[in-house]
C-alpha cells in the first residue's frame, strides 16, 4: 500500500458552457467527464460526499482549500460506488495522515474512474457560481484544445427535466440491518427492531439506513419504480422516502405513487423524497440559481423557533405558495428563505430537505429520526 506522494501530474482543464475557463493540474483517473459544476462548502468528509447519489450529473468543487488529508478507506462510503464525475480543489495533498487510510484518495478516485483537478483557483470558480449560477461543464485531464472543449461544454445539458433517479437507484429489494459505527467495532447490529419501514430508493445514503435502524426501524429498501400496491401489500409501519439527484418533477412514475400513500401509512422524506412528496401533494419545484451544498446552512424550525445548523446537498426546492392548503411549511432557510421543510395538519407525514443523517456535516438534526418512529408508534396506536 503506498500513501505517499503521487507521480507528478499533467495538464487538465475545466471548461463552463458560459465560456470561463480554468487550468489546473490532474489527478484521479484520467478522461473526459461533462456534468453540472456545483460547490460544496464542507471542510471535511470528501469520501462521503464522492459516493453520495445525489452527486449524480454534477461535477464538485470543495470550497476548503487544501483536500486528501486524511486518504481514503472502505467504511466512509455512503452508496456502492462513487458517483461524482469530477472532482474540483484547490490544493491536493497526497500524504495522508489519517489512522484509518487505507490508500490515497489520488488512488481511491483513479480506482473508480473521477477525474479530478487541483491547482486552481476555487474561489474565482465559487464566485463565478454564485453569480453566474450552477452550469454544465467538462472537466479533462492531459492535452485538450480550450475553444473546443468550451463549444462541446456548451452541449452538455442541464439537470431540469432529468430522471437521475432511476439512474442510481437499486434493481431489487433488499434489507438492511447495519446501525451506527463504533470504534473497535465498524458497524452496530441493529436491535430491538420493532418498527418495519419500507425505504424508497431514489439514491439512497446508507447513513439515513443506520439511523433508522438506530431508531429501532427494520429496513426494507425497495426501488425507485415500485408500485404503491406492493409496498402496500408488505404491511409496513412507515415509509421513507430518500434523498437523490435530478430533477424532482422528472422522477418517473413517484408523484403518482407516493399520493397513492398519502394517508395509509406514515411517511418520512428527506431532500429528493421531500420534494417528490410535496409534488404528490399537489405542490411544485423549481431550480435554484446554484443550489445548497454543504455543512453549515442555517435552518430554522417554524414550530419552535430554533436554529439548527444543517448539512444540505440539494439544487432544486420546493415552492412555498404551491403548498398553500395541502401542507405547513415547517422549516425555512435562514440563507434565503426556502422551503426546509414539510409537515400536514391531520395526515401522519412530514419532511425536510435537508440532511439530519449527515456524513458529512453536524449531527444535530438526528433527532427526526425518532420524530418519524413517534409518529410511527402514535399511528400504530402503541
């Protein structure tokens, strides 16, 4: 195993379809990759963030300026596989000092195919972003005509009216019994899992599964396509609905089953799910100018009047006037006034669109894990 520095590296290009430019240098595997450029502003959990489904189509920039620190292992994976295209930092650093690497990350993103570039400026490319708002790229290493790969960015298509969903989700159903990691130990048995919840997959984060379980939930995950039937005939206590990437209103077929829920069973949604499930309940969503990516967004519960300090991955919201009369808005963002959350005056349901599972980010918004087994067990009548 060598975690130490990498071989030096060639050339690499991101080109933006408005025609910015920027020259760094490559690591990862080496290739072509289009996708929509969006920022994260997370200092740390980079692997997390890799092999979150919600990445799907995007191409990430980290706004923390030095990345590689701590390597890479085979426990701080949130799917299967990595799905971020491309990786955008301003310093790579191939040393990794973390007890737990197990290779670097150099060698973790050339193993699954990310094409990586460092050595620019992000906070040019942040700025751009922010004024200029998320848009299609491509992101190549080695030798690469600039005018060209900048007229074949312009080609590369945006994340509205996209399906990524199906994309990622799993093909069959399948159990899950992991709960929370322990040191000395990895991954916690789950026990006393006395509430059976049905999950949908629309690019499902594992750390979500573990909470669940941590709640006393056994999980079944089932795909993105299932009929409301089927999960029906499995006799749930709940059901959740996941985060994932793509447009909410493409997801094919989940406004129509979800509404077929509505009111037979508890449900739970967070960001993709929320957002599938305001549209079940008659609401709309619309794109945001560079979406909310990150650990550190101010969220404010309507009900209570508390802040709480979330992690966010998402680039579309929902449209607060289109709830007006089939759900409460719950939570806000304090950033710009979103829509943060979902709740209804009679029917056993609520969401929020933001991360309370983490990986990365604060912790402090696990609590709704019990919320959803509360309602579950008032439901339940126990």
């Amino acid at each position: 195993m060598n975690l130490g520095r990498s071989s030096t590296r060639g050339p690499a290009l991101l080109a933006l379809s408005d025609g910015r430019v920027f020259h760094g240098r490559a690591f990862g595997a080496e290739g072509e990759v289009a996708g929509e450029v969006v920022f994260n502003t997370s200092m740390a959990g980079y692997q997390e963030i890799l092999t979150d489904p919600s990445y799907e189509g995007q191409l990430v920039a980290m706004t923390y300026p030095e990345i590689g620190n701590v390597g890479a292992n085979e426990e701080d994976v949130e799917a299967g596989k990595p799905y971020v295209g491309g990786f955008i930092v301003r310093e790579y650093w191939p040393e990794p000092s973390n007890w737990r690497a197990q290779r670097t990350l150099d060698e973790y993103m050339a193993a699954n195919g990310i094409v990586g570039i460092e050595g620019i400026d992000t906070r040019a490319l942040v700025r751009h972003i922010r004024e200029a708002g998320a848009q299609p790229a491509l992101l190549a290493s080695g030798t690469v005509d600039r005018d060209d790969l900048v007229a074949r960015a312009r080609g590369v298509p945006g994340l509205e009216g996209q399906d990524l969903a199906t994309r990622v989700t799993c093909t069959e159903p399948y159990d899950w019994e992991d709960g929370g990691w322990e040191l000395g130990h990895g991954y916690r048995r789950g026990k006393d899992l006395s509430r059976f919840v049905v999950a949908y997959d629309f690019g499902l984060k594992r750390n979500i599964l573990r909470n669940l379980v941590d709640a006393g939930c056994r999980v079944r995950v089932v795909p993105a396509g299932t009929p409301a039937r089927d999960v029906l005939a499995m006799k749930p206590d709940g059901v959740f609905l996941s985060n994932g990437p793509g447009d909410p209103a493409a997801v094919e077929g989940a406004r129509k089953e979800i509404a077929a829920l509505v009111g037979a069973v508890p449900i739970f949604g967070i960001c993709l799910g929320h957002q599938i499930l305001s549209l079940a309940l008659g609401g709309t969503t619309f794109k945001l100018p560079f979406g909310h990516h990150g650990g550190n967004h101010p969220v404010q519960d309507l009900s209570t009047g508390k802040v709480e300090i979330t992690s966010q991955n998402h680039g579309f919201a929902v449209d607060a006037e289109s709830l007006r009369g089939v759900g409460v808005v719950s939570h806000v963002n304090l950033n710009d006034g979103t829509v943060e959350g979902l709740a209804h005056e009679t029917l056993p349901l609520f969401s929020i669109q933001y991360h309370p599972e983490a990986s990365p980010g604060p912790r402090e918004s696990a609590y709704l894990f019990r919320r959803f087994t509360d309602m579950i067990d008032r439901a339940k009548g126990s």
